[in-house]
C-alpha cells in the first residue's frame, strides 16, 4: 500500500513557492549559468550558513584520513557548491527538450553493453548513488529511448515531492515510490523496463544489509541484488559525472548477479559489489558526492565506534 498523503503545511507552502519562483528565474538562462548560480547559492550552506557543516566535514574525516584539514575543507566547500549547482540543473530539466538533454553529455562509456543487457529481456536493474547529477543520468537514458522507472523515497515537504515526481515524469521517466516497489518493480522488470535504485540511502523500514563503505558499515538497500536474483535480471551501475567544461560524462559498468543457490549470501554479495563500485567512484570525484547524508547513521546494535557512525 502506498504511504498516506501528506498535507501541506504553511511553511511548505512557503518554500514552494520560493522554489517555483527561483526555477521560472533561471529557466530563462543557459544550463551553465543557471547552474553557476546554483553553485554560487550552495556553497553559501558551508559559509556562512553553516547547514550540517560539521557533518559534512566529519564524514569527509572519517572517509578519507589520508587528507589533510585544508583539503577536507576543500572538498567540504566544492561539495555545498555542486549540490546547489546540482539542485537548479535538476529543476530546469523539464524545460530542456530531448535532444538538448543528450548534448549535455560530451561522451557515454558502456552504452553498448547497457543496450545489450536490456535485449536479454528481462528488463534491467540501474544502481547509482548521489554523486554527480543522478537526475540528469536518469534523464539522458530517458532521452535515448530507453523506458525507465525510478525508485524514490517520498520527500517531506509534499508539494517538493510532488513537483520533482512531474519533473521525472516530463522527462521520460516512470516514478515508483517505494512503499509500491515490491508490487510494481517485477511488473517493470518483466514488460522489459529499466529500474533505476539510488543504493546509498539506509532509511528504517527499508529492507537492507550492512556492508562496508569507505571501511565503516554502512545501512544498504538490498531489493536490487533481490529482485535481479529472483528474476534473473540484469544490473549495472551509472554515474552521471561533471566535468571541467560544465558538461557531463555518463558511465555504465556491470555488476556480476551470480545465484548459487544461497540467498542470503548472493544478495549480500552483489550489495557489497555495488556498494564498493560506488566508492570507488566517488573516490574519483568527492567534490561531487552527497556528504550532507549521514550515511553511518543507522546502525546494528553492537558494531564496534570504528566501524560505525563517525559523528
């Protein structure tokens, strides 16, 4: 059953109707400057605003000890400027046609072995996590022709959600919310559909594992690896990366879905792949990685301090 219908608050009111009014502003200008601006009212969550600074700063600590205080700094910084630059190109997308979506992208690795793996016939599993655009990766697969339903967590402020589920709609998309997944994802995977799964979020009530991310145990949704096993559905991994020039390129590596007959232990490997493919990317680009999240948060009662939330 669906999740009850949220109403709105006053105060929800009041941010929509500021985002409404940021957006029909910077729809009017190039997909550069509208996202030059973004990044410019970003980077004012790290200062002087100060939005979960700490937690961003701490994270990045915890992740990546190899790096000195000025460069964490560094990464904290651009990471609040790329959100916010992130933010406006998403909102704007609806108004960019099909075309003007593909030439965003200055080139596209692994489009062939997606394509192949999509004329299995057994539809096909896309795992990203919030790195680089992900709502611009989801819509240049869209913008190809490729039918795609996206998982999503429903949004607190409702008329947000509401809004960002017609931004994916205009653009191609199909949005599942996951208190539907169960029911509807088989359905999409069996008519040949793509579903697209954000795998970085751990929220209660949300069927998980627990496996290492950048050496801490990190809350995991599990229904890709499930559903790819019950199916016999394919998975690969995208990540929709910013580049120097503004435009972005757009990655595709599989994840290997072997069942041996053990379920658990199948399902918890495949996690764990993509998982780690996730770090290993993000590894590449932490500028452009969702540290505002506290990934560790949800942890297993008796998991040692080194191995658990770092705040």
């Amino acid at each position: 059953m669906s999740e009850g219908v949220i109403q709105p608050t006053f105060a929800h009111r009041a941010e929509y109707a500021a985002l409404r009014s940021a957006v029909a502003a910077m729809e009017r200008l190039s997909f550069t400057s509208a996202g030059k601006i973004g990044a410019r009212l970003g980077g004012l969550g790290y200062r002087p605003l100060g939005i979960r600074r700490a937690v961003v700063e701490r994270q990045l600590t915890a992740a990546l000890p190899e790096l000195d205080s000025a460069e964490i700094t560094r990464i904290a910084r651009a990471a609040y400027g790329h959100l916010g630059q992130t933010s406006i190109e998403t909102a704007i997308l609806p108004s960019y046609s099909r075309r003007e979506i593909i030439d965003l992208f200055e080139s596209v690795h692994g489009w062939d072995m997606l394509q192949e793996r999509l004329a299995r016939g057994k539809g096909l599993i896309m795992v990203t996590g919030h790195l680089g655009n992900w709502e611009l990766g989801g819509a240049y697969i869209a913008a190809r022709g490729v039918p795609v339903d996206a998982v999503a967590r429903h949004m607190e402020n409702p008329l947000f959600d509401r809004y960002l589920t017609s931004t994916r709609e205009r653009i191609g998309m199909t949005v599942v919310h996951d208190g539907d997944a169960v029911r509807r994802v088989p359905r999409s995977l069996r008519s040949g559909r793509a579903v697209a799964f954000l795998v970085d979020q751990g929220a209660l009530g949300l069927a998980s594992t627990w496996v290492p991310f950048f050496g801490r145990y990190a809350k995991t949704p599990r229904g890709p690896a499930v559903f790819a096993l019950r199916l016999g559905t394919p998975i690969v991994f995208g990540v929709a990366l910013r580049q120097p020039s503004g435009r972005y390129q757009l990655h595709f590596e599989p994840i290997e879905v072997a069942d041996t007959g053990n379920r658990e232990e199948d399902v918890d490997r495949i996690v764990t792949d993509y998982t780690q493919m996730l770090e290993r990317w993000v590894r590449r680009a932490p500028e452009q990685y969702l540290w505002h999240h506290r990934r560790w948060k949800h942890q297993r009662p008796g998991t040692p301090p080194e191995l658990g939330d770092p705040l």
